[in-house]
C-alpha cells in the first residue's frame, strides 16, 4: 500500500481527488493493489479503487441511499424490501472499498460488527415473520469477519426454523481470496443450504489465487453466483464481459446479475446507458451459452425493486402467433397453440 501511495504522486493528483478520498471510504488491500496493471484511471482494477475527482459529479437524481433501504429496515441491521426475504448488515467493513459500492453510506464510514443485541432482535423478528426464507447476510463484506463472529450470526439465523436458504454477498474471493481457508469453508459447510454471491467485474480479477479460493468454496458445497456491476470504461464491452463470465464458470461461478449502475452518490463517471447494457446482453446472446449469461437488471430507486431489462424480441402479436427476432436481427413466426385460438 506504501509502495501504491508513493507511487501515485499524489502531491500532483487532479484536483478533488483529495476531497473524494475524504469524502468517500478508501481501502485496497494489498493483494487487489497487486492486480493494478498501471496507476492510472485506465487500469480497471485502479479505477474500481483509487478515488477520483469525477466522484464529487453530483446531479440531484443520486442520492446517499438511492434504494431506500433504511426506510425498509423494521429493526437495525436487517432491511426488507421483499416479502419472502431480508438482508442482514453483519458488518461495515470491507477487505476493500469499491468506488462504485452501493452502501458507501455504512461501509468504511465506522468500522464495526453487528452486536448481539442486534443480532437477537433481527432473529426475533425473522420468528415473528415466518414469510421470510430467504436470509442474505451481507454489509460490508461477512467474510472478513473471523470464523467465530461469522458463525454466530449463521448459528442464529440457522435457528429461525423457517428460514430455509442463507445466502451470503461477499468480495472477499476477489480482493483478499487467501482468507478463504480450510478452516473457514469447514465451518460454512455446517450451514447448508448456503450460497455464495461474490463480485467479479472484469477479467483482470481472475487470478490463480481468486480462482483457487472460488473453487475451494465449490468444493465445500457452497453454489456461488456472481453479482457484476456494468461500469463505464471498465467493463461495458462485450468482448470484456464474454471473457468474464467465460471464465467464472470455468471456476464454477454462475454469472447471476449484471447489474445497471445503482443511483448512489460518487458513481456517476461509472453509469451507462442501459440502451448500452441492453445491446451488450443482446450480443452475449448469440456468443454464450445460456448457463453463462447473467440476467441483466436495474435496482429502481425509492425502495422498488430489481426489474429485468431485456432486449425486445417481439416484433408483433397477434391472437395466433408472434414473430420473433432472433440475437442476428433475422425473424421468425411462432404459432399460438391451437386449442387457446
């Protein structure tokens, strides 16, 4: 880290730069540092953490919390915004912080670990609301805490009988995959059912340590997913992102979102058009097979939800067939079945 400060000169930084990286949390462990090809912002692995002056872009429509969540958060440290599952802060910290995160608001800012106090209220709840199967145990980054901390929190919330699935949303396997160990997937296993979200944004990220670390977790039984964020002159590309979720399944990661740029404050120089998304999905269509395509998604502002966004197949419709287009442009009828004519 001494060595990436020293060489980043930062005495002759753009201006803000400063200003964003006290306004907004800054930590890259020095494993994700390693990964940095150059020191510039051309570098997707730099861009994602070393603050920029684009950051302090500031239009009315972002906001600290764009998703609503803290108005969605029945008691403290777990957040509702759907009926049959809830999101559960066991941490703010992270091994490091994206320039793009979504909860910049909580990570980074104070340093800390869910209590047992809270703890016990988010698990009497989860009681009081048996609709909720579903757990994400998410923060900060859940994998940074040590194995006792962490299994604390899957112990209770496994105590919830009708909880039925515990997933947990981690970077870890990306920006310090050496903290999955042995010892760490042992303790996972005794969870199951648990699943793995983690966060690849671009090839530069699969590295022989990231991938041992994913397949070790494979290994234990946990199906991983992968949550990617389009990110402007980083990966919004095709061709990037074919590598990408090419070689997350190599390592048995199932790409599982590519997710539009949320509206949080700081991400601005990151966001794209989602016309540009939409075409990037289309291409990918005829490039990929199915197992490796991602739903592509906008997380709508003021607490609404994930909506797909999908490229337009239908052309026309009518009572008895559709014509199609295809990921070539070519069309093609499909008949209604007969009985509902």
């Amino acid at each position: 880290m001494a060595e990436l400060i020293a060489a980043c000169n930062w005495q002759k930084v753009p201006n803000g730069v400063h200003e964003a990286a006290s306004r907004f949390p800054l930590a890259i462990s020095p494993y994700y540092a390693s990964l940095m090809q150059r020191l510039d912002p051309g570098d997707p692995v730099f861009a994602m953490s070393v603050p920029q002056g684009r950051e302090l872009i500031d239009p009315p429509f972002l906001s600290d919390d764009p998703l609503e969540e803290e108005r969605h958060t029945p008691v403290p440290g777990l957040v509702q915004r759907y009926s049959d599952r809830a999101l559960l802060i066991s941490t703010t910290i992270c091994a490091s912080y994206c320039r793009h995160c979504t909860r910049k608001r909580v990570t980074g800012q104070r340093e800390s670990v869910i209590s047992s106090s809270r703890l016990s209220q988010a698990v009497a709840y989860l009681r009081q609301n048996p609709k909720i199967r579903d757990v994400i145990v998410s923060g900060g980054d859940p994998l940074t805490l040590s194995e006792e901390a962490l299994e604390k929190i899957l112990g209770a919330i496994r105590s919830v009988k009708s909880v039925e699935i515990i997933r947990i949303g981690s970077r870890t396997p990306v920006t310090l995959p050496m903290r999955i160990t042995d010892e760490l997937t042992c303790m996972l296993r005794r969870y199951h059912p648990l699943w793995i979200n983690t966060h690849f944004n671009h090839p530069q990220e699969l590295t022989p340590q990231s991938s041992e670390a994913c397949e070790r977790l494979a290994d234990a039984g946990i199906p991983l997913g992968n949550q990617t964020v389009l990110l402007r002159e980083i990966n919004d590309d095709s061709r990037v992102l074919e590598t990408l979720f090419r070689g997350l399944l190599r390592i048995r990661v199932r790409p599982y979102y590519l997710h539009q740029c949320d509206l949080v404050r700081g991400v601005e120089h990151f966001r794209t058009p989602m016309a540009r998304g939409i075409e990037i999905m289309n291409v990918l269509r005829g490039r990929l097979s199915g197992l490796a395509i991602p739903t592509f998604v906008v997380d709508v502002p003021n607490g609404g939800g994930k909506i797909p966004l999908l490229p337009c197949k239908i052309v026309s419709s009518d009572s008895s067939s559709y014509l199609l287009r295809n990921f070539e442009g070519d069309h093609f009828c499909c008949p209604e079945p007969l009985h509902f004519l």
